[in-house]
C-alpha cells in the first residue's frame, strides 16, 4: 500500500497537471473565439452589431484570461483565488456569451457558453454551479420563448435545443467533479487505513517485544540475586537481543516493507523458540492441511495474532506451556493458540491486545474467538485464504 507522502505528492502532481490543463483549455477556447469572431463577413467596421460582437468577444477573452491567471497564480487573498472570484468570472463569461450569441448567432459563442457551463459544475460545489446553469437556461430561455429577440421558430428551436445540450453538458461535468471527490475520498480512506494498520503494528510488536524483555530480565534481577550473575548476564543478552529485533520490526512496520517476509510455519516455528528460550516451557506448532503461501496481509494478521497470544500466555499464565495450531483449508485457514491453566498468579488482563486481534480479523472477513475452555484458554483466528 503506497504510504501517506505518496498519496500527498501525488495529489499535488494532479493538482498541478489539472491547472495546467484549465488553462490551456481557457486558452483554446479564447483562440476559438477570437479566430471565430475574426473571420467574419466581410466589412469589419466598429460600427452598429460588429462594435457589439467586438466589445463582447474582448470581454470574454478578458474574463477567461483572468480565470487561467487565477488559476495559475492566485492573485487574490484567501480562498478567493479558487472560489467566489473564478464563479464571478464564469458568470459574466455566461452572460457575455448568451449576449453574443444573440448578437452574432455564431457557433464560438455557443462553444464558449457550453464550456463555461461544464467549468462551473467540474470546479464548484453544487451550490454555486447551478445558480450559473439556472443563469444560462434563463437566458436562452428568454430567447425561445419569445421574451427576447429573434422570434422565429429556427431561432427558438435552436434555443431549445442548446438548453438541453447545456443541462447535458452540465450532467456530465457534475458526474466528473463527482467521481473526482470520491476518488480523493478513496485516497484519504487509504491514508487513515494505512494509519491505524501502522498503530496496530507497532502496537503488537511493542506488546510482543517488551513483554519478552520483561520476562527475561526478571529473570535476570532473581538470578542476580542468587549469586548467579553468568545466567543473569544470558538473560540480559536475550533481553539486549529482543530489544534490536523489536526496533528492526517496528521500523519495517513504519516503512512498510513486508517483501522478506517468512513463510508461515517458519514464522510460527521461530515464535515458538522464543516462547521456550523466553519461559523454559513447551510450544509445540502443528500444521495440518496442505502448507500454501497466503496474500501478505493474511500471513501478518495470523503471525501477529500467534505472537499476542502467546505472549499474553507468558503474561496471564506463567509457567504454562502452549501449542500454537495452524490448518489450512480449502477456503479459509485456521489458528489456534492453546494453554493450560496455570498454578503461578499472572499480570491482570487489559490493554487492547483482543481488540486488535478481532479488528484485523473483520478487516480480512474474517472471525477471532477467546476465551477460557475446559482445558485452558484458547484463541482461534479463521480468516479466508
């Protein structure tokens, strides 16, 4: 899973890409116009209709140019760069392109109107987007229906049918802007899951790691005060030795690297060796079924869930052994992780250890059961595979 700087560099390299394409679209949309209205018929004089197309084509050119300034270079404080200030702009173009349509009936017009409707839905929220449709469907409206000239039904038809060509313009542009948050929604999710998986990490390997080091160096006090400092000295290498191995683990959990990782069994087997070098004790694995590498989160959440529960055997149950049981099945695969009672009182429950143990279980769809049976206590993963 890509890490949080991926997700952030890489929305501001879309952010960055979607700017550049605004404003070359606003570019070609100005040339459109320009090159539209410049090969007109013939007789350029700023005279009667031409001085009105003039002065509307100018203005429209003005109104996107400040929008790809904007957009380029916020130029105005606050959040006026991106909003309230590029709505304006996108009203008055709509104005100005329904009044130039009216004047000269020309398809950049048209095209200008049709892009400014589709800007305003791909770039604001709904609350400002419609207004500026509700403003271009009650200009072209006034034209169809009589309230503006001209008056013949081509004229009015045509109307019609851009209003309809806009609100399906409008349709489209809304369903982009709305694929686009849902898509930085996704990222956002895969941020915060990749947040709580690391916690849950670090939370097990530091539950692992220091409740071995607890053991081994109370061991190390009692014998020290036995006269026993050599067998003291042993415990405090494994105690020095678990210590690196939990800071290498935490530090593959934070960067995510899980490429190495061991299979299964062997994972469970060195498991085991440390709850015996830990507690003097017995942890047997038995593996039934037929042995299969499983997708990495599969084989993390089940190796992480083997080491709570047999530290929490250490813990809760000193002086017991355990027996660590892993079948594969055909659609799912299941662990178990078993331990007599113990005679010696243990270190009280607590903490979020089940917790995290059920929550990684719900997030591969699959099951966790703990609790106290007639032969001890048992704790049963079933995820499928």
């Amino acid at each position: 899973m890509p890490s949080r700087d991926g997700y952030v560099q890489a929305g501001r390299e879309s952010s960055r890409r979607n700017a550049i394409a605004g404003a070359f679209l606003r570019l070609a949309v100005i040339a459109l116009l320009v090159g539209g209205q410049a090969t007109g018929p013939p007789g350029f004089g700023l005279t009667g209709d031409r001085l009105a197309i003039t002065a509307l084509t100018v203005a429209i050119a003005v109104t996107l140019s400040l929008m790809v300034v904007i957009r380029l270079r916020p130029i105005l404080p606050g959040r006026w760069n991106d909003g309230p200030a590029e709505a304006v702009l996108v009203g008055l173009t709509i104005v100005a392109a329904i009044a130039l349509d009216m004047v000269s009936d020309s398809s950049p017009a048209v095209a200008v109107l049709m892009f400014a409707v589709g800007a305003a839905a791909v770039r604001h929220p709904l609350r400002w987007s419609l207004p500026l449709l509700l403003l271009a469907l009650a200009g072209l409206g006034s034209s169809a229906m009589g309230l503006l000239p001209p008056l013949s039904p081509e004229a009015r038809q045509r109307d019609l049918s851009l209003c309809v060509s806009i609100c399906v313009v409008f349709a489209v542009a809304y369903a982009v802007r709305q694929r686009r948050a849902a898509t930085a929604a996704q990222a956002g999710e895969a941020v915060l899951a990749e947040r709580a998986r690391i916690a849950r990490e670090i939370h097990d390997i530091l539950a692992h790691s220091l409740s071995a080091q607890i053991v081994h160096l109370e061991g190390a006090r009692l014998l020290l005060r036995a006269d026993r400092s050599q067998e003291a000295l042993d415990r405090v290498e494994r105690a020095r030795e678990l210590a690196k191995r939990g800071l290498d683990e935490a530090r593959r959990a934070v960067a995510a690297l899980r490429d190495d990782a061991q299979p299964l069994p062997a994972a469970l087997d060195a498991l085991a060796g440390e709850f015996r070098d830990a507690t003097g004790r017995e942890c047997a694995v038995v593996v039934s079924g037929h042995e299969r590498r499983l997708p990495p989160e599969t084989e993390l959440a089940l190796i992480r869930t083997a080491q709570e529960a047999v530290t929490n055997v250490r813990r809760h149950a000193p002086g017991s052994p355990a027996t660590v049981r892993l079948s594969f099945g055909d659609r799912t695969c299941e662990l178990e992780v078993v331990n007599p009672p113990s005679d010696a009182p243990g270190t009280p429950g607590g903490g979020y250890g089940l917790v995290g143990m059920r929550e990684r279980a719900e997030l591969l769809g699959g099951t966790l059961e703990a609790g106290e049976t007639e032969d001890g206590f048992l704790v049963r993963l079933r995820v499928p595979a």
